[in-house]
C-alpha cells in the first residue's frame, strides 16, 4: 500500500473530523458526522500502524483519534471555572462535611500534646528517656530556634510544603487501617510534647510557644484535617450507611479524600512560608503570631461559611460527575476547547 495515496485519499476526512472536534456547537447532523469520521480515523489508524507504520502519520492520526475521542465522551478541558468550583465549593465542603472528625482529632491531640508538656516539664529527665539523652542535649543547646534557621528559607520553605503535603497524604492513603493514622498522631504530639515540656523545665515556655504558634496553627490544622478525613474514609468501610455498600462507602468517602488532599497543598503551602519567613524574623513576637492567627481563622473562616453553605444549599458533587451534564455529550450542544485551524496532513509528513 502505497503510503502518500493513503494519505492523500482520507486526509480531507482528517481535516474534517479534527475541525469537528475543536468546534463550539454541533448540529444534530454535525454530531452524526463526527461519530462516524471518529469511527473510521480509529480504523485508519489501526491500518496505519499494522501496514504504514509510518511514526509521524501515526502520532498526528493517534491525536485525532484522542482528540474525537474527547469530544465525543464529553471530557472536560482545563477551565477556571473548574477551578472557581473547586475552591469556591468542592473543597471546602468535602472539609466541612468530615469536620466532626477532625475537631475530634485536634482535641485528641491537644490533650496527648499537653500531658506530655506537662509531663516532661515537671520531669525533665523524662525526656532523655522519651527522646534519647543526644537528642535531648541538642535540643537544650541549639536553644531551639537554630532548626528554623539552618536553611535558607526559600529551600525550607519548599522543604516543609513536601514534608507536610507527605504526612497528610499517609494519613489520607493509610485511613482505611486507621492504626497507621493514629501512629503518625501520637509520633507528633510526642515530639511536640516533649519539645516544649523540656523547654518549659528550663523556663523557655515563652520561646517554645513564640517559635511553634506563627505556622503551627495552620501546619497542625490541615495535619487534623487530613487525619480526620482519612479516619473517616476508614470508618466509612468499617460502618456503611444503611443504603450504601462498604465498597460504595468507601468510594464515596475516599473520592471526599481526594479533593481535600488536593486543596491541603494550598494550605501547606501557606503553612511553609510562614515558618520558613515569618517565624525565624526578627519582627516582634506579636506580630508574627499575629500573621499565624491571621491565616488560621481566613481558612477556618473559609471552610467554614463557604463549605456550610455549599452543604446546606445540597451541593455534594463528586469528581466525576463534574462537566457531565447534558451540554456535555456527543449531541454537539457543549463548549469545546476552541475552533483551531484545520490540520495540513500531506504537509505533515516529514519522511524525507
């Protein structure tokens, strides 16, 4: 078979099927013609590759299969209002609806924290037993505040978002076995704990706290978010709702889990370059808590009012259903990603 008269039979077909595929709105006739050049590229190409393997006639043909295929089976493109929809609804709502979960984490840790600190503050040779006697001694002599000065802070920053982001995707991924999500809780309210305990035993409660309070509110905050959340994809296998299966439990929790994990990486992002900027300054006390304080209650105060009225008003859309309604089909009434030029096939072809 002769490659270049292969080319040159089916390339208006080509032409045609791609500027179907890139156009705003079909005709019912229209929709009809991009089926069927849709079926017939996807034989082409099949022909193509078993006898003209030819590597660029391949590629060109294989995105305008892709392409159609898109078209067709109404997949959305990027678009920010896509975007709009997630931060301004899905996110926030998918936090707000498991909050009962992580508030329930946040007071678990907080006692957990707080015993330990009492604990080893008032036994301060605790915490060589707790930590080890190295770890201890280093953490009397740095005095604490070295750790947030070590690196530069633009490199600690993006140090902190990916260490951070990793806890909260463990917690997210390891809640279906709930014990692994309880263990990461307990390794960091016993650092926490034994930290600041060992500070206070030397009457550096003040350091401790001035240090730990900036970027801690909001690092912790979505750390309880993310283990909540995966608690509750846990329990969501463990005790199903009455009209649901485990399996379509589960599904519908971790799908809940998958938008929160993706908002998080904003939130540790903030998270990060406020301990890597802002706690380490020399601007007074106050005011950088001030700033922590600030960004805690703007993502609380996010969540919050715009997750409560999301749920209240009965959105609860999961991922897939996002772009899939009746504008979206292959009956051509659905936006497309833009009419682009028709492509020159003949041109294309660079064998020579």
């Amino acid at each position: 078979m002769d490659l270049d008269a292969y080319v040159a039979e089916h390339s208006d077909e080509w032409r045609r099927l791609a500027v179907l595929s890139r156009r705003g709105r079909l005709t019912a006739a229209e929709a009809d013609e991009l089926i069927a050049l849709y079926q017939r590229a996807a034989t082409q190409l099949s022909v193509v590759r078993t006898r003209l393997p030819e590597p660029s006639l391949v590629a060109q043909l294989s995105r305008l299969v892709l392409t159609a295929q898109g078209r067709l089976t109404g997949r959305p493109g990027f678009s920010w209002a896509t975007v709009g929809r997630f931060l301004s609804t899905d996110f926030p709502a998918a936090v707000y609806r498991a909050w009962p979960w992580w508030c329930g984490v946040a007071v678990g840790f907080c006692l957990v924290t707080g015993f330990f600190l009492a604990w080893v503050a008032a036994h301060p040779d605790s915490a060589a037993a707790l930590v080890g006697d190295e770890a201890a001694a280093e953490l009397l002599a740095s005095e604490f505040v070295d750790y947030y000065r070590e690196f530069a802070a633009p490199s600690f920053a993006f140090q902190l978002w990916t260490h951070n982001a990793w806890i909260a995707a463990r917690c997210l991924a390891s809640g279906i076995l709930i014990v692994p999500v309880l263990y990461l809780l307990w390794q960091n309210a016993l650092n926490i704990g034994v930290t600041g305990g060992a500070l206070a035993a030397y009457d550096r409660t003040e350091l401790f706290f001035s240090m730990i309070t900036p970027h801690g509110l909001v690092e912790l905050t979505g750390i309880f978010v993310a283990a909540g959340v995966g608690l509750r994809i846990g329990w969501a296998w463990i005790a199903p709702p009455a009209e649901l299966t485990r399996g379509q439990s589960l599904v519908r929790a971790a799908r809940s889990g998958m938008l929160v994990a993706l908002g998080l990486v904003g939130l540790f992002a903030v998270a990060g370059l406020i301990e890597a900027f802002v706690t380490p300054s020399a601007v007074p006390t106050p005011v950088r808590i001030g700033i922590g304080v600030v960004a805690w209650l703007g993502f609380l105060g996010y969540v919050l009012i715009l997750g409560r009225r999301a749920v209240a008003a009965g959105i609860d859309r999961e991922p897939e259903q996002a772009g899939s309604g009746p504008e979206a089909g292959a009956g051509g009434v659905g936006p497309a990603s833009g009419g682009g030029a028709a492509q020159s096939w003949p041109s294309a072809l660079s064998r020579r």
